[in-house]
C-alpha cells in the first residue's frame, strides 16, 4: 500500500470512528433506558421503518460535533434526519433522539429540522415526523426561539408544505410539549403511542404553577386523552413498531408524483476501482493531479465527454452518467496546464478564461434540462495585475451568475480545498445545492491555512506594537502556531459538517450514491422556473 493510500486510510478510519460513536447517540445506557420503557431508539425507528433492502442518506450526521461540550455535548444534534424509502417511496424522515438530552431543541437541532424540511420541500418528497423530544433547551432559549430561522420557522413550514400538497405524517412516540405540540397536529396524520406517547402545550407541574391544577400526564395529555377526548390525534397504537407498521400503510397507497424527467439509462460501474480512485487523490493539498483520473472513479464507465477542454483547462466541464443519471460536471483541475499562447496557469485556480468556459457550460446544462455536479478543490480566483486587469472579476460574476440562477438542481462534492470566492463560484452552500458534501480530505476557509495564520499573525502582532508591545522572534513564532492551530481546526470538514455547512462527511466511493439519490429526489420535483441570467457581464 502506498503512503498516500496509508494517510487516506486513516481518515477513513478516523471518519467511521467518527460516526460509530455518533450513531451510539446518548451512549449505551440511555439506550438502554428506552428500551426499558419499551421504546425503540431513534435510529432502531428508521431501521424499522425503512424498506429493508434501500439506502438511507444521513443528512447531518456530524451536526453539533464538538459543540456544547460545556452542556455534555449533543450528537447528531439530537435529532436523526435523512432520505430513505418507505414501501418504495422516496421520502424524508426526521426522528428526535431522546438518548440525547431527552431530545430537546439546541440550536443546531432547529438548524438540522430547517434542513430536511427545505429538502422536502425543494424536491417535494414527503416527510415523516418521529416525534420523541422535551422541547426548547431551555438555557439557550434565546438562540432557539424568537428568530426568523429559529423554532417557529417548522411550523410555518408545515403550514407552506401542506398548501404545496407535501405529504406529512407524524408519530408521537414520546413527549411531545410546549410549542413542539404544533408539529404533528400541524401534519396530515397525527398518531400517538399509547402509554409512551403525550403531547401538550404544558405538563403537569407547569400547569400546577400556573392555574393550580392537580393532573397527571397521561390523563392531561396521553394517547386516550387525544384520540377519545380532544381529537387532537387520529390513531393511537400499542407499540412503536404497531405505529411504524401504520406509516409504511399509509405510504402503501400514496399516489405518484409528477416527475421532472431527468434522463437515466441502466446505470454501469465506474472506470476504475474505489481503490483505484482513492490512490488517485492525493491527501497531501499541495501535491498536482489530473482531475479526470479522480472523476473515472465517480462516472460511469469513467467517461467525461468534455466541452470546450482546450479552452479554461482549470475547470474541466462535461457531461457524464453517474449511476445510469445524466449529469453536467464542473470540476476544478488540479494540475498545471499550459494555454495555447503558452502561459501556465496554477491547478486549483479558476481564470478569466475557465470561469467564461464555465458559465457557457451551465447555461448548455440548463437549456438541456440536466443536472449540474460541482466537484470543489478550488483555491479561489486568479489574482494580480494581469488578472485584473483581463477582466477576472467580470468573468467570474458571470459563472456565479450563471450558477445562482440555475433551474436545474445542483449538487456539490468537496473533495479537497473549498477557499474563498472558489467556494462560492463552485456552488457552496450559499448557492442552493440540493445536496453537498465533503470528503474527509476536504478543507473549508477564506483561504489556505498557511496564508491565513500568516495575514492574522501580522495583524496580531501589528495590533501589539500599536498598543506599545514588542515581541520577540521566539514569542511570534509561538503566537504563529498558537494562530496556526486553530485555523486548522476551523479548516476541518468535521466543523464544517457540524455547522451543517455541509450535509456530512462521506467516503470517496460514496459519491455516486449521494448523487444518484440527490437527482432522484429532485426528479420528484418538476422544473416550473423559467432559466434567466437577468443582466450578465459580458
């Protein structure tokens, strides 16, 4: 084995370790501790629910990782969202973890639920709510509560999805309290597990404090309270899997979605081998490679038919199949190429001449109805006279022209750097990807680590000599790796996945797969917009 495929490797461990433990939610014995009140967890819920033989995509694995840890951490956000199938329906689940912090709402959780809903609702999938959650973290209320992309915006959600005629199916499968009462009534089809499932606007003791009533909470809000009394629930069931069993009914005779016809042929293997295309890339960021070597490895067949491929060499532009689905791939080229009047240009950076290339090519892919897939190892815009003085700034609004408006739905692949404007140019998550994520070699920041801790250092110690400080070369030098340290923690795809910056963190050879079920949830969703540019720079 090489030493590039040892270092891949590694990460590759470190990566699944990553998401062994997260998977493991709040540890073995609050685990254990559902499983004595005769519940399932929320990852045993999705298992079950889902059909047997499909894929599930994990949105937002790695939300909150690192976070809260003065609070004893939230993994996973507490919350588990993603797209899976449900008696052969493709379609978005989101189940509240109650291992983690009985599943109540950190910021990062309403941040993760705003997620899956936008997917619902950008491919018109439908989205079934497993409800089991204390509600509002109550210390940090105040980042959770009263703003526009805080908890109440999953209400208005609801309220938008159901007029966009978005399937929505909740099940309360244990707490449901306070303002979170409103997301499964706000649903088609609420159902409640009896005995473990409740829901109120205020339990027991609060309602004690507050207007002086004696009440338990089953009889203030249980399964029987709901579907006899109140009406506020349809259906009550005995079990977990007795109302898991009622959703895959449900979906059983849900009628078909339009399509927006995306073509797909019978999807074939790559053109080299998962090992193959891991050996390709190479871990260290500064090391050249040839792009098209990485891409056999995703593409069927390992074919890229290129436009324009001696013009703009730094971004490779072309069309392919991945998994039988036709695609428009727009892809930084790492190494160095050569133009035809003889200039080298650097791999990784986008010209006047790749970024003009690029915009034509978007706009070719949105005329022909077929998805764009944005491969991001980008270090950002040429710059210098010489560049700007070509006109590198105009070429370069006119490619993020081009992609902003596009119709057609986008995806992104991190696969090594993503740095500044590059990181916009290249559809980032600013620009509406329908899906993105990263690899575990990928790096995210307004630029490399080198140039970055170098530029803070001298403003660090430019800001000490003003105040009447002087430093010495030892002491700077020390001041540069403290500087460099933290920016590289910043730079990791772990941070940025947790900051949903990201949808996760993926092997290589995932790719195919997060792209192939991307266009065929978008295929739910039919084009209406019509493609306009408005006023492009020329």
């Amino acid at each position: 084995m090489s030493s590039n495929s040892e270092k891949i490797q590694d990460l590759l461990i470190d990566l699944e370790q990553k998401y062994n433990a997260v998977k493991l939610g709040g540890g073995p014995k609050r685990n254990k501790k559902e499983h004595d009140k005769g519940k399932l967890t929320a990852r045993e819920r999705i298992a079950y629910l889902l059909d047997s033989d499909s894929e599930f995509l994990e949105i937002g694995a790695f939300a909150a990782d690192g976070m809260y840890e003065e609070e004893g951490g939230c993994p996973s956000a507490g919350v588990v969202t993603g797209i899976g199938f449900v008696q052969g329906r493709m379609c978005i689940v989101v189940a509240n973890d109650a291992t983690v912090k009985a599943g109540a709402w950190f910021p990062m959780t309403a941040k993760k639920n705003l997620r899956a809903q936008e997917i619902s609702m950008e491919n018109r999938l439908p989205i079934i709510y497993l409800v089991d959650s204390a509600g509002v973290f109550l210390p940090m209320q105040n980042e959770i509560f009263p703003d526009k992309e805080h908890f109440g915006r999953q209400f208005r959600n609801n309220a938008k999805m159901s007029a966009m005629g978005i399937v929505q199916i909740a099940a309360i499968m244990g707490s449901c309290v306070a303002g979170g009462a409103y997301l499964p009534i706000m649903s088609d089809e609420a159902m409640i597990v009896d005995k473990t499932g409740s829901i109120f606007l205020a339990g027991s003791y609060l309602v004690k404090a507050a207007i002086g009533e004696v009440i338990d909470n089953e009889t203030l809000g249980g399964a029987t309270t709901h579907c006899e009394i109140s009406g506020v629930t349809d259906n009550k069931y005995d079990s977990d899997q007795d109302c898991l069993d009622a959703i895959k009914k449900i979906f059983d005779k849900i009628g078909a979605s339009e399509k927006a016809g995306f073509d797909r042929v019978g999807p074939k293997d790559p053109g080299i081998s998962s090992a193959q295309l891991l050996e390709a890339f190479p871990v260290e960021r500064v090391k050249p490679y040839d792009m098209l070597e990485v891409l056999a490895g995703i593409v069927d067949e390992g074919v890229v038919e290129e436009y324009k491929p001696d013009y703009g060499k730094t971004l490779i532009c072309g069309f392919a199949r991945i998994d039988g689905w036709a695609v428009g791939i727009v892809a930084n080229q790492r190494k160095v190429v050569k133009t035809a009047k003889g200039e080298m240009q650097m791999g990784g950076v986008i010209y006047s001449d790749s970024a003009d290339k690029a915009a034509r090519f978007i706009m070719n892919c949105n005329q022909r109805k077929i998805p764009l897939v944005f491969f991001q190892d980008v270090s950002g815009f040429m710059v210098g006279s010489k560049a700007e003085h070509g006109g590198i700034i105009k070429d370069g609004a006119k490619m993020v022209n081009a992609m902003a408006n596009s119709v057609v739905p986008k995806f992104t692949i991190i696969v090594g750097n993503s740095y500044g404007a590059g990181n916009y140019a290249m559809c980032g998550k600013a620009y509406d990807p329908r899906l993105i994520y990263s690899w575990p070699t990928a790096q995210m920041a307004v630029m490399s680590g080198a140039s970055a801790a170098q530029t803070l250092l001298q403003i660090k110690v430019s800001s000490l000599k003003k105040a009447g400080k002087d430093i010495s070369a030892e002491e700077e030098k020390q001041l540069l790796e403290e500087i460099t340290s933290k920016y590289e923690e910043e730079l990791s795809p772990y941070y940025a996945a947790a900051r949903l910056w990201v949808d996760g963190v993926i092997r290589p050879e995932e790719t195919r797969m997060v792209i192939s079920m991307g266009i065929q949830a978008a295929n739910h969703s039919p084009i209406t917009e019509k493609f306009n540019v408005g006023v492009i720079q020329t």
